[in-house]
C-alpha cells in the first residue's frame, strides 16, 4: 500500500492568511493526488484532483501543486469558511489511501 | 446535481454484519465507479472499495475477506456488507461517486460527490 503523510498536524493561522499544507506519498504516483476539505461534522468536499487542478467551483484561492511524492496545498488568503481538515489522497493504485488530515484552526 | 445517500441501521451487534445502502439521484448510476469510505470518530478517512454499474469491484485488502458490494441499476442504489464486525467497525460510513478525472492523456477516479454520512456502532 503507499502511504501518505501530511504536515503539520495542524496549523493556527488568522483570517487573510497564506497556508500552505504538505503531502508526501510513499512511492511515487506521477500527479494522481486529490485534495479535499472537512468541516466538523461533515461529508469531505472535493477540492483539487490531479494535484494542480481546480475542480468546479471552488475558489481560486485555493491552488496544488507537485508530483511523483511530494504535494502542496496552498489557500492564499484564509477565508472564516476554510476553517477545517484537509486529507490528501492518493488514486495511482489500489488500495486507495488518505493522508491523516491536517487541521487548520484559528489563531 | 448528484446527490448520495446512505440509509442502514446504525447499531450493529458484534459478529454481526453491517449492511447499508447508498441511493444515487440526479444521475444514473450506470456510469462512474461508486465507492465506500469510512471515518472512525475522530480519526481520518479509509477507503473500503468501489463498484461499477457492471459489477467490476476494487476492494481495499485489508477488508476484503469481509466486504462484498452490490449494485441495483433499477433503483439506482448500491450496497456494502461487511461481516463479522467488531467495535473497530464503529464508523462513519460515507457512500460516494468515483468521478473520472484527466490529466493530458491519462485518467484516473476521484470521489467528487459524497453522501452525507451515517454513523454505524457495533455494540451489543
């Protein structure tokens, strides 16, 4: 199985802040990476598919980049409503696996 | 819009097995992968498998000897069983579609839309 780990755990930031959350996958899988948010109590929402691109509707602040084992998701101006876990997950084989979430919280 | 939604009891007895079933609306089931992912409380997120509407099924390894899914293309649902359950099995279960994504020539599953989510306890 490739295993996933994020950092930080999680981070304290302020509304208006750049945050920038990494992921590193244990075998390389070229840019098959997606990024999804979690709000307390929530289904995950599908963010960022194939490690740069945007999907449909979400805001432009958000952007990912990287390939083969290392990632990055950056929010370029905090927003009150990116308060939430961030999972990445790889899809370049089975079993398909999640990071374990980094949480931003507010400062 | 899809929309997903899981339905099942949310207690489930030791040694028992859990079954849900994931109705899909606002789209046909007859395209796409459709997938299981369960959250234990407070913790992060595992993959349980995906199903298409012919039946091809990906189960995750660690859970295979205990999983088997179904899909019912005239109701537009599909189903996870998972057998002989223990405590470790009290999760969230989130159904959700696995949405085919490209990248230059390449393509790969992404889970794009998700159910809101049921929480399943096993207990006695």
């Amino acid at each position: 199985d490739i295993q996933m780990t994020q950092s930080p755990s999680s981070v304290s930031a302020s509304v208006g802040d750049r945050v920038t959350i990494t992921c590193r996958a244990s075998q390389g899988i070229s840019s098959w990476l997606a990024w999804y948010q979690q709000r307390p109590g929530k289904a995950p929402k599908f963010l960022i598919y194939a490690a740069s691109s945007l999907q449909t509707g979400v805001p432009s602040r958000f952007s990912g980049s990287g390939s083969g084992t290392d990632f990055t998701l950056t929010i370029s101006s905090l927003q009150p409503e990116d308060f939430a876990t961030y999972y990445c997950q790889q899809a370049n084989s089975f079993p398909r696996t999640f990071g374990p979430g980094t949480k931003v919280d507010i400062k | 819009q899809v929309q997903l939604q899981e339905s099942g009891p949310g207690l489930v007895k030791p040694s028992e097995t859990l079954s849900l079933t994931c109705t899909v609306s606002g789209g046909s089931i007859r395209s796409y992968y459709w997938s299981w992912i369960r959250q234990p409380p407070g913790k992060g997120l595992e993959w349980i498998g995906d199903i298409s509407y012919s039946v091809d099924t990906n189960y995750n390894p660690s859970l295979k000897s205990r999983v088997t899914m179904s899909v019912d293309t005239s109701k537009n649902q599909f189903s996870l069983k998972l057998s002989s359950v223990t405590a470790a099995d009290t999760a969230v279960y989130y159904c959700a579609r696995a949405g085919r994504y490209c990248s230059g020539t390449s393509c790969q599953y992404f889970f794009d839309f998700w159910g809101q989510g049921t929480l399943v306890t096993v207990s006695s």
